[in-house]
C-alpha cells in the first residue's frame, strides 16, 4: 500500500489513517466517531483503547493525561491506551 505522509497533514486525515491501519491489524477494532471522549477506536480482543493525535506544534501534555483519563472514565474494560503520535 502506497501511502503519500505528507498527505496526512490534518488531525482528521491522520484519525482516518490509523483507524483504517487498526481495522487491518485487529479485526475486532472498532473506531468511535465524533465526539470521541478521548478514545477514536478500541480492540475489543485486547481491551486495548486507542487515540490518534496530530499536534499541530509540540504535544501538549495535559492534552494527553486528560485524554487517558476520559479513556479510563468511560472504558471500565480498558486494559491498554495506545497513543497514536
């Protein structure tokens, strides 16, 4: 699969990206839509909750120890939270 990166340049483009690679690799994955509560996608096999995240400048931190903490509110069965950078 030939993928052009420098078409990835938006948070949305980037999200549908590693959703679509997701769905390759696990075939329980299933992706959230808008609004996401801080979770675009997670594997049921696993347990594991997974967050695309196109900073626009430097990743913001608190940005990212929110993310993990709406994941864990809402996802009791979460076991893993992969961060997609």
């Amino acid at each position: 699969m030939a993928v052009n990166l420098l078409a990835l340049e938006t948070p949305d483009r980037f999200e549908e990206f590693c959703c679509a690679l997701l769905s390759e690799e696990f075939p329980r994955f299933q992706s959230f839509s808008a609004p996401d509560l801080g979770m675009d996608g997670v594997d049921h096999d696993s347990g594991t909750i997974f967050q695309a995240y196109f900073p626009e400048g430097a990743p913001r931190r608190d940005k990212i120890r929110e993310d993990l903490r709406k994941a864990m509110r809402q996802a009791g069965a979460c076991k893993r939270f992969v961060l997609l950078l």
